[in-house]
C-alpha cells in the first residue's frame, strides 16, 4: 500500500525533468567489482569535508523545515541471505542492523577514495543512499565519480561479507552539482548484483526512508571513520543521538537547514546513515569542524531528497 501511495507521490516537476543522472555500461560495473582487492580497498582514502573552526549550534524552528511526510518501510533480507564470514565485532557489521551500512569505494582523479553508505528499501532492491560528494565533485566543473563506484555492506578488516555490489546509475539533488549547497548534499546509487547474483536489498535487507519529518529527531549516527581515533576497517555507530539545532552558515544557503547531533565522526564516515531506532534512513553525514569533533552536521531530508528517491526507485 505504501509503495502505492509513493508511486502516485505528487513531487512536482523536477521528477519528471530532464534527468542529469549518469549510467554506467554493464562491463564498466563489473571490472569495478573485480578491481577492488582488499589490499585496494586500504588504500583508499576518505573523501572528507571539514570546515574550519567550531561555531556553536543554533537553535532553529522544527515547523519551518517539515513539510507533508513520506515514509518507505524498511526490508528484512530475504530468508536464508547470511554472510559468509562468522568475525565478529563490539557491534556485528553482519547483524541485521548493522549490515545495510557499508562503505563506498570510488576511484577519483585523485586516487582511491572511500565514504559510507546505506542500503535502502526499493522497488527495485538496489538502492543506496550516500552523500552527493560521494557522487559529484560539485560545482559547475565538478563530475560523477562513475570509475569504479561499489558498496561493500558489512564491510571489515578487509571483509566482504555479502560480496561487492557495483554501480550502474548515480545521481544526487539536482541543487548540489552547480552549487555545491551542504544542504542539499544527498546523493543516491543503483548497484548491480554482487558477485553471487543477489540483488543488494534481497542479501543485506533495507532501512526504510522517510523525509519531510521535523527535524527534532533521535538519530543513530553510522559511518566508516579513518582517521585518528580510528582506522576505517569496522563499522562505528553512535547510538541514540538527539537533534542539536543547525550549523549557523547553513541560514546563509538556499533549502533546508541541516542538522547538527553529537557525535565524534572523522574522514570516511560522510554519507554514513542516520536512522530513526535503526530502521528509518533521515539524513546522511556531510562534514563537520576541525575545532569540533564532537558534533557532526547532515542534510536534511526534505522534498528534493524525496523526489531523489523517486527517481533510483524507478531504475532498473
């Protein structure tokens, strides 16, 4: 009934607009699954936005920013999906929770670069939800990072346990590749099938999706962090994080205030979902203060990221 309703979703044009999103050729995703070799995959680094300095969070109106809401359900994997790898973590990346986050592998022109991402219910079980700097370098001049763009869920230490699902569409808000709006910095990925056949939603499961909620929420923050205090390889979650307020710069920007919770992130963990009792993808990491480790800032999830969804749904 909801996927229903969804399909009928009265977004406005920009779903039916000339789309800017970028495929990518059968061949290319699968040289992209064969190229990632777990020595490759420690190579890469992250593709991190840190601003400098630490202002203090501003309290910002809840009712300003929500608007009519839309909520996906969440998918359990499908019986019998399990991982092939039995390590084990404080938190199992395999676990049923756990396992629809995973890192982003990308090859950019400068080098082997990596960021979080998570696996959200479609129609089509294919769906990843990210950061649009994981995606586009941004501005008039930037372009997508098609070379090689995988997930890994449940990745660590190297690990892949429900193998490597390449890309074969990209896209993101169609506010971020001209501007480069952090309040628009959403982006979203079709994959392909992983090495067994399986489609990504079908192995791992998917949160649900929801945008046009208020923005007073209780989050839990994942990601991939590599940097000092850790180092990439397991899966970090901070549990249970309340809604802060709004990074002040983000008044001066067109769109949605982002949101700001407390949680100590570094490079690596941008696009790293933050779900509602780790079910409901509502935002996604986009940068934090180099004098403020302890906060870090997402997009909010309005009607430009709904209309975003609309469109991966759609892909086959």
């Amino acid at each position: 009934m909801i996927a229903g309703i969804l399909s009928g979703l009265a977004l406005g044009p920009a779903v039916v607009a000339a789309q800017a999103s970028h495929r990518i050729p059968a061949s290319a995703a699968q040289n992209a699954a064969d190229f990632w070799t777990p020595a490759r995959m420690a190579r890469a680094k992250p593709l991190e936005r840190l601003r400098t300095g630490s202002p203090p969070v501003a309290a910002g109106s809840a009712a300003s920013q929500s608007s009519v809401p839309h909520r996906y359900p969440p998918l359990a994997p499908s019986e019998g999906a399990s991982a092939s790898s039995a390590s084990e973590t404080v938190v199992d990346p395999t676990a049923p929770l756990a396992r629809t986050n995973g890192v982003v592998f990308i090859v950019t022109p400068f080098g082997l670069g990596r960021c979080s991402g998570t696996s959200v219910n479609a129609p089509n079980y294919s769906v990843v939800f990210t950061a649009a700097h994981c995606i586009d370098g941004g501005s008039p001049f930037g372009r997508f990072f098609a070379q090689r763009w995988v997930f890994v869920p449940g990745y660590r230490f190297g690990q892949r346990p429900f193998g490597v699902f390449p890309a074969k569409w990209l896209d993101t808000t169609r506010q971020w590749p001209d501007s480069e709006n952090e309040n628009f910095d959403v982006g979203a990925a079709v994959v392909s099938r992983n090495e067994r056949g399986q489609l990504l939603a079908k192995a791992v499961g998917g949160t649900g999706i929801a945008w046009g909620l208020k923005p007073r929420q209780v989050f839990d923050v994942h990601g991939y962090s590599v940097e000092a205090p850790f180092d990439g390889e397991t899966q970090q979650v901070c549990k249970q994080t309340p809604f802060l307020g709004h990074d002040p710069r983000s008044f001066l920007s067109p769109g949605p205030l982002n949101l700001a919770v407390e949680c100590q992130t570094t490079g690596g963990s941008s696009g790293g979902g933050w779900t509602i009792r780790g079910r409901i993808l509502n935002s996604v990491t986009d940068y934090g203060y180099t004098g403020d480790p302890g906060t870090d800032y997402g997009s909010y999830f309005g009607r430009e990221v709904g209309r975003l969804y609309v469109r991966a749904r759609r892909v086959q």
